[in-house]
C-alpha cells in the first residue's frame, strides 16, 4: 500500500497554497479585524439577535467568487457541475491541508466557507433531485443565488431522528406541514429550507420521513429565537411551522425515504469535517512546539520540560493515528458504498473531534497567559471545534454505532 500522496494531488496543494498566498492573503490583511483578536465582535451584529454582519458574509462571499473564478470552489463536486471530481480521499486531504494553515478567510469554518467548498446538497439534489429540482437548485446552491436551510433538529429531538414530532399530511395535491424545528442554521439568508417530517409510519420508524424543500417566504413559516452559541455570531434559530402548504414538486427524494437524505447529507460532514479538526489539530500541536522551542523560563527552553514534551508528543502520536484512520476510510469510500463504512467514518469524526479540542486546550496551556488570550488562535480554534462533538450526530451516537456494528445490533446503513 503507497501512503505517499499522489504527486498529482500535492501539486494541487501547491497551486491551493499560491493561489492563497496572491488572491486571498492580500484580501484578509484588507480585513483584519474579521481574523485578529477582534474576530468575534467584528462578525458579529450583537443588536440584530447576534448574526453574521453583512460585512464579515459579503467578504466570505468574495472569496468564494474567487476561489469559483480560479476552478477550487467546486473541486469535490463532479465535473457535471464543473467540478474536478474530486475522491473523497482526496478531498480529506485538501482539507486538512487548509486547516493546518491555521485561521484564515482561506478557511474559516465557523460559516463552513473555504475556498474548496464542501456541498452536501449539491450532492444530494444529483442524486436524488428531479429534474425540475436539479435545474432550479444547481448551480444556484454553488453559486450562492439558491442557500437552503437544514431542518432536521427539533425542541425534543435531536440525534433521535426517527422520533419527530413535525408532521407532512396529504390535503389533496397539497401537504400541509407543521412543527419546529431548532437549530435550523442558515435560515437568516436562506430561500428554501429543507425540512424533514413524519409522513408515515410511527415513532422510531426509520421509513415514512419525507424531506421538502420548503421555500422561507412560504406563508406560515416564521422564523423565532436565534440561540446564541459557545462560538458567535450565530445562524441557528428556531423555525414555526404552521399550516404550511406545498405542493408535491417539493419533495426530494422518494416519498418516506427522507432520513436516507439526512444520512447522506451529515455522512459526507463526517469525514471531511474529521479531516478539519485534523488538520486544526495540526496546526494547535505545531504552533505550541514553536512556542516551547522559544519560549525560556527559568533559563531553560521550554521544551525540556518532559510535562510539555509528553502532552506534545501524545498529541501528535494520535493525529498520526488518526490521519492513517481517515485516508483509509475515505479511500474505502471511494471504493466501496459508504454504508460499508459508515462506523469507520463515525470512528474517525468523534476521535478527530475530540482530538483538535484536546489539541487547542493543550497548546494554550503550554502558551500560558498569552496562549489563554484572543491574540492566540487557540480559544478561537477551540470554541469552534467543540460544537462538532455534538452536531452531525453527537459523538456518544456515533461510538454506538461503532458499537452496534461490532456487536451485530446494527445494520451498516
């Protein structure tokens, strides 16, 4: 087996990293304020229930327009839509690169924004959409003029999926939903959202979930508290639904069959979001061994301590483990259905997850003072990476599918 990557593949971390360096660097400096020690407040409308300034989203929206104009925005989408159909193996790769580089608007994943986009939906509306869907959502969920909402989450449910308490009943050649759903990012600036409802079946049925496309200016749908989270500003409020009537043509996917869409949606997250919080991970544990090679209390450099080369050393001893993990999963899934692999991809999302936390916490400790301040990117990485060992399916969710897998209580799916 070659663990090398591919020298196609680390020509294009080159060109990711020129290109970075003329387009993107340049237009970061212009903007610091978004990425210094100011980055909370200056993203954040705190009068205008905490969400995204339009500022800090016009300026994400520019890189993007770039990184789309360069050919990297669509890299991992299929060339159908002008993408370079990127592997999944390869597009772990690329995104831990990007994260190891360390904050930046070359990567900022708090709004999940790179310049090599990551477009669950996109993949979804290709396989699954009609085709009326596929001519109006694409390329308009790339290129920004379509943005679609996930509502999945509930006041009462959360990784119990199956269990939803929003309801999709059939009024003629109409369907009229109702409910809340909580957590349903994006919806700030969104034109459809993507609501998941029980249309079928009983509690715990994992059939007769349907998903809609549900446009947001559809009457009924009001859109309530904006929760405000550990990592600001936020997008994530809770939306009413009530009474809302659509028609059949917004239905994606087969009738019932909506959670297979939920699964694909947060199961191409996973990986990728592992290789993130890896390659964050990376840059935590690098930047704290610089520090401690230059850093000389008592006379000594700091290094020397053996309870600051453990940490470091234990640190990056698992990121090797973990990155092994990741492109081995992310190759099967390239080769393999990826319900084969889905508790391989749940291993290695809640263990990078936990990594890169255990990561920032370690490289502020060994930072000290400055390393606990927002002059540091640690706090920052830190507060960000956290939610990811709850959303995409909380890490104690994912260790029981692993669980269920081995013991034989699980179907791979």
């Amino acid at each position: 087996m070659d663990f090398d990557i591919p020298p196609a593949l680390a020509a294009y971390l080159d060109e990711l990293d020129s290109f970075i360096d003329r387009e993107i660097v340049p237009l970061e400096a212009e903007n610091i304020q978004y990425f210094d020690h100011r980055r909370e407040h200056a993203r954040t409308d705190w009068d205008n229930n905490g969400l995204p300034r339009v500022e800090w989203e016009t300026l994400l929206a520019e890189m993007r327009r770039r990184a789309d104009g360069a050919g990297h925005l669509r890299y991992g989408l299929p060339a159908a839509v002008g993408g370079s159909d990127g592997t999944n193996l390869e597009m772990a790769i690329v995104r831990e690169h990007l994260a190891a580089r360390g904050l930046g608007l070359h990567n900022d994943l708090q709004n999940e924004s790179s310049i090599v986009g990551n477009f669950p939906f996109v993949l979804m509306v290709l396989a699954k959409g009609s085709p009326e869907q596929k001519s109006e959502f694409l390329p308009g969920a790339i290129t920004g003029s379509h943005r679609v909402a996930f509502g999945l989450t509930e006041p009462e449910h959360g990784s119990d999926a199956t269990h939803l308490d929003t309801t999709a009943v059939r009024d003629g050649d109409e369907w009229v939903i109702t409910g809340t759903k909580r957590f349903n990012t994006g919806m700030h600036h969104a034109t459809h959202d993507m609501v998941f409802a029980r249309t079928s079946g009983q509690d715990g049925d994992a059939d007769g979930i349907t998903c809609f496309l549900v446009p947001t200016d559809a009457p009924g749908v009001e859109v309530g508290t904006y929760w405000w989270t550990f990592n600001m500003p936020t997008d994530h409020p809770d939306v009413d639904f009530r009474d809302v009537r659509v028609d059949e043509t917004t239905i994606l996917g087969e009738l019932g069959r909506g959670l297979e869409l939920a699964n694909m949606f947060v199961h191409e997250n996973r990986i990728r979001q592992a290789a993130s919080s890896l390659g964050a991970a990376q840059y935590c544990i690098d930047q704290a061994v610089s520090y401690a090679k230059h850093r000389s209390p008592f006379g000594n450099p700091l290094w020397k301590n053996q309870a600051i080369q453990f940490a470091l050393a234990e640190l990056q001893t698992e990121a090797a483990m973990v990155r092994a993990l990741i492109h081995k999963t992310a190759w099967q899934m390239d080769h393999q259905a990826a319900v084969e692999v889905s508790d391989q991809v749940s291993m290695c999302n809640y263990r990078a997850n936990r990594l890169v936390c255990d990561a920032a916490d370690q490289a502020m400790q060994t930072c000290g003072g400055m390393g606990y301040t927002r002059h540091m990117p640690f706090e920052h990485i830190y507060r960000h990476h956290r939610r990811y060992r709850i959303t995409e399916g909380a890490e104690e969710i994912q260790i029981r599918r692993v669980a269920g897998v081995m013991f034989g209580t699980r179907v791979k799916r």
